[in-house]
C-alpha cells in the first residue's frame, strides 16, 4: 500500500478489526456485480469508495430516464449509454486507483463460470429469479460466496449464501427453482428508491467483510425490510440436504 492509498484508506485502517492487513485483502480483492440498476449502483460505489481492487461490472441494458430515481451511477447526459460503461466512468472518478471491467453483456451459464471463477465475491444485484438461480448454481459450482439482494416497492431483503462453508444453505435452498415464482419488476410495480439504496449498500458492506475476513456474515440469514415501517425481521436458514444444487444429491 502506497502513501496515497494509507491517505485514502486512513478511516478504515484505524479500525481495530480491519487495519492495514484488512484493508489489503480488500485492495487485492475482485468483486463480480452482475447488475448495474438500483441495487449495483450503491453496491459499486461503496466497493470502488472502500478499495475492493477490481470490479467486473455486468450489465447489458442501457440507461433509461425512469432509471435516474434510483440508479444512481448513471447521469441524465448518459441516458442511452450501456449501463455497465456508464458505471465504470462513475468509478474511474471515485476511485482511480481500482480496476474497472464493464462488460455489456447477459452472461450464459458458460460465460458465467469463467467470470465467477475469476473473482474473490460475486454480489448478485439482478432482478430476475432465472438469473439469480444461475448465478447461484455457478457459485455452488466454483464455492464462491454469493452476496445477494431483492428490492420492490418498500420491501427488501438481503442474505450472504457462502459455498466455502460445508454447512451453509445455498439460494436455492430457501426459494427452489421448481417452485412458480413470478417476476415482479419496478417498472410494473414500482419501488421506493432508498430501498434499493439501503440495501445495494449492505450488499457492499456484506462483500468487504467476506473478503477482509472480518465480523460475522449474513450466511444462514436473511434480512427483511419493511420500509413503510423501517423494521427488520430476520429468518434463520438451513441448509436443505435434498436441495437439488447444494444438496448430498445434487445433480
């Protein structure tokens, strides 16, 4: 770590349970965000502001003025613009220092193995259950900790699924891809803006402590937010032995 970095750095390595040592795990760690909408775009800027050292940003949709409400990397003078281009111009001015990866694409199965395999953390801000049940099938695969978070209307939640740990349940494990879920997205039924913001944030927060080694994750919790009444209820998770992914039968 270079002087300027120690500068930049300085309020984190005061802390007793991150420091110098905790701080350069960070600096040397690659978060996968696959989304650059509401909930990416507080994610990325915590990670870029709080050094993660590279961040692949995946995105293949562009700029939207209906977007601007909540996603907050992206400008008005960027409407039409690749989401994950406009994200990384945001943090090349954060944070010069880390590296940015925009990738405008939607990632196959295939295509996400190699990105995943790749990174320290992959921090899934998608807003669709197919996505986020590929995601998580390929982090089981390559036993990378899964950061994942939901936000719509006033609600959110937010839970840690971490493959390194023997014992922790897996996505699948709390919401099975055989069950009929219907994707409800904002533009049909709106969300709140700080929602995602509160959340895309402890997204981040969840992500530096994984890969600094620090405190206790989200791993076999999840975290429900009521934004009308800003309460929190937390439900425990277990993991499923017959979970088709994660599971002692797995295919």
């Amino acid at each position: 770590m270079n002087e300027q970095q120690s500068e930049r750095y300085s309020r984190h390595i005061l802390l007793n349970e991150l420091g110098m040592a905790g701080q350069e795990k960070i600096l040397a760690a690659h978060a996968l965000v696959i989304g650059a909408g509401g909930l990416g775009s507080p994610a990325c800027y915590y990670l870029a502001s709080g050094g993660i050292g590279k961040i692949t940003l995946v995105d293949d949709d562009t700029v939207d003025l209906s977007n601007l409400q909540r996603q907050i990397l992206h400008t008005t003078d960027r409407i039409g613009e690749s989401k994950a281009l406009s994200g990384k111009k945001t943090l090349a001015g954060i944070n010069p220092d880390i590296t940015v990866t925009a990738l405008n694409e939607r990632p196959d199965e295939s295509r996400l193995n190699e990105l995943v395999a790749d990174a320290t953390v992959v921090l899934d801000c998608s807003d669709n259950f197919a996505t986020r049940h590929t995601i998580n099938r390929v982090c089981v695969a390559n036993r990378r900790a899964l950061v994942s978070g939901a936000a719509l209307r006033f609600d959110g939640q937010i839970s840690v699924y971490d493959m390194r740990q023997s014992d922790a349940p897996c996505y699948s494990c709390l919401f099975s891809a055989d069950q009929p879920f219907e994707d409800m997205k904002a533009a049909q039924h709106g969300v709140f803006a700080p929602v995602v913001g509160i959340i895309g944030t402890m997204q981040a927060a969840e992500a530096l402590k994984l890969v600094a080694g620090i405190g206790e994750s989200l791993a076999g919790s999840l975290l429900i937010l009521d934004g009308l009444k800003m309460t929190w209820a937390r439900m425990r998770l277990e993991k499923n032995p017959d979970c088709p992914v994660c599971g002692k039968h797995r295919l």
